[in-house]
C-alpha cells in the first residue's frame, strides 16, 4: 500500500527541516533524561507503626534515593516488630507477658531505648512514665472503651516506673509487680525517625525530612530554604497556627486531638497522667523543638502531661530546646528561647 505522502511531490528541503526538528527533538530528550533519571527530590509516604510517615530527601543519585526510602520504610517496620504492643509476638509483649514472673532477658536496642524512657521519668518527676500502660491496656479509642472503675483503681498501683528493674549486666527488665505493663508509644515513634535520619546520612543524603505522625526530624534545607514544620489548630484539623523553620532539628508534636473519643462531655484521649490513670487535660498540644526526635518525642509527651508552668521550667531547664504550648482555653505559650522571637 502506498503511504499518501507519497504521492506528494518531493520537497527535499521540507524533509531535510523535518529531521533537523527530529535530531534536535532526541537531542533535548537525552540532554533531559540523565537529568531526571539521576538526581532529584524523591517523596515517599506510608502507614506503619500505626501513624504516617513521610520521607522527602534529595539525592544526586535518584535510583540510590529510592533505596534510602525503602531502608527508612524497612527499619520503621522492624521497630514497630520489636516495640509494638499490638504484635503479640514483639520483643516488648515478650516483656510485658512475662517480666513480673522474673528478669527477660531483651536485645540491646530495647534495653538503652527503656533506659532512655526511665530517664525521661526521672527528670519529669513521673510525668512521663512507660508504665502508664498498666492502666492504658484498658482504653481503646477507636471503640470508646475505657477501663471501668474497678479496673482503674486496680491498675493505679503498677503505674510507677520504679517497678521496673533493669539490669544491665544481663542485658534483661524484671517488673517487681504483677499488673505492671509498659509501652512506648510516647518515644518509639521519635526513635524511629532518629535511626531513620541516621541511614539517610550514612548513605549520603544531606537534605531530607523525616516524619512520623507527630515527630519529624529534618536536616539540610529543601530547595534552598529551611523546611517548615506547622503546628496545627488543636480543634480545626485544617489550620495551622504556626510554621516553625528549621534546619538541622527535631519537632514533635501531642495533641488531645490525635486519638480519643467523646462521652459525657469528657475528652478521653491517649496521654494519661500517670497519677489518675486518665487523660490529661492541661493542654490541648504541646510541641518541642530539639536536637534529635527521641528526645523531642518523650519531652512533647512529658509537657502535656506536666501542663504550662511545669512544663516551661522543665523545657526552659534543658539547653537548645524549645516549646510552643496551648493550654486548655487555646491560649499560645513559648519557652524562654522562643519567646524572645515573639
Ligand atoms: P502520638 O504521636 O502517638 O500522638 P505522643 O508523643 O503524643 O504520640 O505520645 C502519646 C503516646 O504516648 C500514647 O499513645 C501512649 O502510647 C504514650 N503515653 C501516654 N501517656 C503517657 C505518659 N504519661 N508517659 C509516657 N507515655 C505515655
Ligand atoms: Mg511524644
């Protein structure tokens, strides 16, 4: 069959403009493609460990890139393998199914994150107390349920860090009580983002943002400025009420907003103070910016809990770290390092 053009007579110069066009068309496309192909802004987001995470990083090498994200993906799966309360099977169910019958012997890496969670008590005179969960096992949010009466008045007892007994030598955790449960969903998320931030920095990323849920931790800039990281209206999920530039520093955010349900007019939501066994109600949001998430996790936790006051002196003790707080009747607080900028 005869193609129509055939037919046409032939203008050689309209064929030799046509592939100028064509050579300079696979021209510009090469000159594009390695471009595109091997350096860039890569973003990857996932569910894991019970929250959203995000990882935004820049990399000469795209493809190396996106192994990077899937290592930070991978290691938030192993942590919330090791650490979650929901995997029966995880090292710290282990704990918490059989340390008030004698010392478990537990991995390293939980040990030191224990420990850190211990300090964290120590320095919040009780805030902050991983044994919360002796009492927290009994709430489930997203079905409105809440220990009964009985249930609390049985759990208060074993809500004390002191319970727990950790023996270094052996590397193994003892709860000197019956009922003591403990969990570490106040720091593991903070954690998490740490140990993530150190695989992108070891395989050579020197811009990058790593959040989970409430804790992000960044490092460099993101296109030539400083990333933001905004604090939310505790009561209307669409506004931010403030956008904290940061370069090189963690942020972590709790709020009475994340997880709770309503009966009676009562809040019930996931930071207990560890004294009643319920929630907190002091503040709506607390947020820390600080050097390393772990720290800014377990300090934005331990602020809530502590309510304006306590919770200023305590940040305002700690060098290079800050707060943003709003308490209970939507009014903002700073730390004395914030303050200064207002
Ligand atoms: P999230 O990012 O899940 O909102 P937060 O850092 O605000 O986390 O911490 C809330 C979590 O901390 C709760 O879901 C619970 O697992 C744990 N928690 C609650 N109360 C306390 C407490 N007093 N001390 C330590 N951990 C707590
Ligand atoms: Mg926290």
């Amino acid at each position: 069959m005869t193609h129509p053009h055939s037919l046409m007579p032939s203008r050689p110069h309209t064929i030799n403009n046509r592939a100028r066009h064509v050579r300079l068309l696979i021209l510009s496309i090469l000159m594009l493609l390695p471009l595109d192909a091997s350096a860039g802004w890569i973003r990857q987001e996932a569910a894991i460990m019970g929250t959203a995470i995000n990882v935004e990083l820049w990399h000469e090498d795209a493809a190396q890139g996106r192994a990077l994200t899937q290592a930070v993906l991978d290691e938030m799966h192993r942590i919330d393998n090791l650490m979650s309360t929901y995997k029966p099977d995880s090292e710290l169910s282990l704990i918490n199914a059989n340390a008030a019958d004698g010392p478990v012997t537990v991995s390293t890496e939980l040990l030191s994150l224990i420990i850190r969670a211990l300090d964290y008590s120590v320095i919040t005179a009780g805030a902050f107390d991983i044994t919360y969960a002796s009492a927290g096992q009994y709430y489930d949010y997203r079905n409105a349920k809440k220990p009964s009466d009985r249930q609390l008045e049985q759990a208060l007892p074993a809500i004390n860090y002191r319970h727990v007994k950790i023996d270094p030598q052996s590397s193994s955790i003892e709860f000197m009580r019956q009922g003591v449960r403990i969990d570490l969903g106040g720091i593991a998320k903070g954690y998490a983002v740490d140990r993530s931030m150190e695989i992108l920095r070891s395989g050579g990323v020197e811009n990058a943002i790593v959040s989970a849920g409430g804790d992000s931790r960044v490092i460099g800039k993101r296109r030539d400025r400083p990333w933001n990281v905004g604090i939310r209206h505790p009561r209307n999920k669409d506004s931010i009420v403030s956008m904290i530039p940061l370069e090189n520093s963690a942020i972590s955010t709790s709020g009475d907003y994340e997880r709770y349900f309503e009966e009676g007019g009562v809040r019930y939501h996931h930071i207990l103070n560890p004294g009643t066994g319920t929630s907190s109600h002091e503040v709506h949001s607390s947020s820390i910016i600080g050097a390393v998430a772990t720290d800014t996790d377990a300090l934005s936790t331990s602020v809530f809990v502590l309510g304006v006051n306590d919770g200023l002196q305590l940040i305002n003790s700690i060098p290079d770290t800050e707060a943003v707080i709003i308490d209970n009747q939507g009014r903002m607080h700073y730390s004395t390092g914030l303050a200064q900028l207002q």
